[in-house]
C-alpha cells in the first residue's frame, strides 16, 4: 500500500537521472544470492509495495485509505453543525476545545498508525456509541455517509492490525455494498486478499473499485496489477499500471511499480531508471528504497546500493525483509562481518515461518563454522 494505501503529495518532475542504474542492458549480470555456499531456493529479493505483511509497513502506508477524507471533512464548516461533541482521554489534546466526532476519528486514526490500535478501537467505539443513539437512518444508509464510513473503515483497519480479519473483512463487504462510489474499502480489501494471496478475490474487486468508485483512485490500479503479478500474468499486470498512468502520469506508486513489472521482465534498465525515479521523488519511504537498492544489486552497483539500502533502513528500521535484503548486498561486497550483523538483527525481527528464516539461520551456522575454521588453522 497505497502512501493517493495516503493521497500522495503534489508530484513534481524530476530532471533527467544523473546517473543511469547500467551502462548497456545486454551486459549487466545477475546476482545470485548464496550460490558460493550453498544451493538453496530463496525468496525473491524484490520487496512487495506495500509489504502489507508486516504490521508496521500496512500503518506506514495506511493514510491513503483514510487521511484525504479526514482532512476534507475537519475543514469542512457544514460538519460541524450537526456533529455531537465527543470528550477524549488524550492528555496531548488537553489544550483544543472538546474535538467534533470527525476530530475524534482522525485523533483515532493516529492512534493506529503508532501501532495502539486498542486506544483506536477505544475511540472509534465511542464515536459509533453517540452516533447509535443518534440514528435517524437505516445502517445501511448511514454507512454511505460521513461520519460513519469513516469511524467503520478505521474500525476495519483496527481490526485488521490485531488479526481479526473475519470481523473487518465483514465491515468492509458493508462499506463497500453501502457507499459503492467511496474509493478507500475497495483499497483495503483488495490489499487485504494480496496478502492473503487470494489475488483472485483482489482482482475482482479492485476490478469493481475502478468501475464504480468516483473519482478513481491510482492505489486501485496497483492493486489490479499486483494481482495479475500474483497470478503470473505479467502483461495484464503492465496493462493495468498504464491505464492509471494515463489517468495519474505523475503518481509515485504507479511509477513504481512499473519499475517492479519492468525486473520481473528482466528489463533491468528500465526497471531501474523507474525505481530510481521513484526513489527521488520520495527518498523516504522506505519500499522505494528497498525496491531501488535491489536493481542496483542487480547491475552489481554494489556501493550505491549499500547507500540506498541504509536509507531504507533509517526510514523503517523494524522491517526484518530491509536486514536480509541489506546482509545479500554485504555478502556481495565482501564485508561479512556486516553481513553476519545484518542476518542476525534479520532472525532477531523476523517470524519463524518467513520463507527465508532457515536459510539465513544455515548461513550464520555455515559462516561461524568457516570462522572457527580459520582461527583453528
């Protein structure tokens, strides 16, 4: 997602690169991780954007499903005459006057991103607590509406970043039949079916999303693309980018993303000059640095790409996929004491099951080994 899974700062164009990420496509040679030790299946390297698997990243990216309205309707004088007070408990907002529900969402909404999605659900159930006892309408119709749409979708969110996804995916199926024209549920949920790799469903109803939501969103586009991407269908997928390029040129996440399509391809000139595009139009986010600091491993750019990787680290330095990613680019520069590191705060962040836990853990053991190797000889 998304950060426009936020709606995206005023683009700007860029001058031409200063530098290009190969000279010659044909010559650049790929990098195979760990094929001088061991032979070993390994996950690709490229970082999904958003990498909606990590917590972290879903809160880092949130604000395209929810801050444009925020920010529309908390500057909106005609809310606020019929909108009910609501007091909260937030001792850094003891200096404002007693906020308006839509206040109290946003202040619920940045409770979330900071990862307290229990003092969010707190708020969000006190605002749908006033506004039950204030119902002059069918669920239904309320849920079309502002303020409602906004507290369920936060709701939705909260519920999703504890896992209880059966419950948000229900709310969201609601938002979605009630307000068909709101871009944002058709954002979450299909981001949500990406993640659980049931690019099917995603395609569907970002599919539905396109066709019904006013105005589109570029962050529905994406998604299609990242779902034709999960089902192996990399031409839909680039069909997919350039039709929201046509409606949004200038939109960082679909320059990325075809950057992304472009290395799947094997486009790596291309794709590189699409990632290092994005990357300097926002060199801190961390996914486009990620993305970036790849393609430059890629053409063997290795300096370069230990710089952006660093960047990358600085802007999101929980993501355990950014120190695996940073340990293949130390390994290829020959500094394995830094790579070791990397690998081990990798295993210190990382769950069990990610797909490349085992062989990173087989790696230090085999490292450690030639080590003791050395020193006994």
């Amino acid at each position: 997602m998304i950060k426009s899974f936020k709606v995206y700062m005023i683009l700007i164009f860029i001058q031409i690169f200063t530098f290009s990420c190969v000279s010659k496509e044909e010559n650049v040679e790929s990098f195979q991780f760990g094929s001088s030790i061991l032979n070993l299946p390994f996950q690709e390297s490229i970082l999904v954007y958003p990498d909606s698997t990590q917590p972290e990243q879903r809160m880092i990216f949130a604000e395209k499903f929810i801050t444009p309205d925020v920010t529309k309707y908390l500057n909106s004088k005609e809310i606020e005459n019929n909108n009910s007070k609501i007091q909260i408990d937030d001792s850094s907002q003891n200096n404002l006057k007693t906020p308006t529900i839509i206040e109290v969402i946003a202040f619920a909404f940045q409770d979330l991103k900071r990862g307290d999605s229990q003092k969010s659900v707190e708020k969000i159930n006190n605002v749908l607590n006033i506004l039950e006892k204030n119902r002059s309408k069918t669920l239904s119709e309320d849920l079309a509406l502002s303020p409602y749409r906004e507290a369920y979708l936060v709701l939705a969110l909260s519920l999703l970043h504890d896992g209880n996804n059966s419950d948000a995916v229900a709310i969201l199926e609601k938002l979605i039949l009630a307000s068909a024209f709101w871009a944002q549920p058709y954002i979450v949920l299909s981001d949500y079916y990406l993640e659980q790799g049931a690019f099917e469903l995603a395609k569907i109803v970002a599919l539905k999303g396109i066709d019904f939501a006013e105005p589109t969103h570029p962050s529905l586009y994406v998604s299609l693309a990242r779902a034709y991407r999960g089902k192996k269908n990399l031409i839909q997928a680039r069909q997919a980018i350039n039709r929201g390029r046509i409606l949004f040129p200038n939109n960082n996440e679909l320059i990325s993303w075809m950057g992304v399509i472009e290395f799947d391809e094997k486009n790596y000139l291309k794709g590189c000059q699409l990632l290092q595009q994005a990357f300097e139009l926002d060199n801190s986010n961390s996914s486009l640095a990620h993305n970036y600091a790849v393609c430059l491993l890629q053409s063997n750019q290795l300096d370069q790409a230990n710089k952006i990787m660093q960047i990358a680290i600085a802007s999101n330095p929980s993501n355990p996929k950014l120190y695996y990613t940073n340990g293949i680019i130390e390994e290829a520069r020959k500094h394995f004491f830094a790579a070791q590191k990397s690998w081990q705060t990798f295993l210190s962040l990382a769950k069990q099951d990610d797909a490349n836990y085992k062989l990173i853990k087989f790696k230090l053991s085999q490292m450690s080994y030639l080590e003791r190797s050395k020193e006994e000889e």
